[in-house]
C-alpha cells in the first residue's frame, strides 16, 4: 500500500498536486486541504492589494 507524504498514512491510491512548482505525491485528503489552503492565500492577496490600491498583473 503506498504512504502519503504529508500524514503519513497507508492510502488505497496517491494524488499528485502541484505545490509550490513541484509534484506532490498525497492521498486525497490532503489534497483538499492543500488546495483550500492555496484558495484561502489566493483570495487574501487578491484583498490585500484591492485594499492597497494595486493594478498591475503579478
């Protein structure tokens, strides 16, 4: 059975993600909660530069 690299379990099937530029190999549990983690940055930054005033592409 394979492990997932983040908690360390025996999962019945792996997810591969992309975090940070590099393929992650996780179980699907972690996968969600690492794409909601990146959601919650995304929206954050997009507030923090409406509330700054910023109008240029990243």
């Amino acid at each position: 059975m394979p492990t997932c690299k983040e908690c360390e379990n025996d999962v019945d099937a792996l997810v591969s993600l992309k975090v940070d530029g590099k393929a992650k190999k996780m179980c699907e549990d972690c996968a969600d909660r690492v794409r909601e983690t990146a959601e919650i940055a995304e929206q954050s930054e997009s507030v923090v530069q409406g509330m700054m005033g910023f109008k240029g592409r990243r």
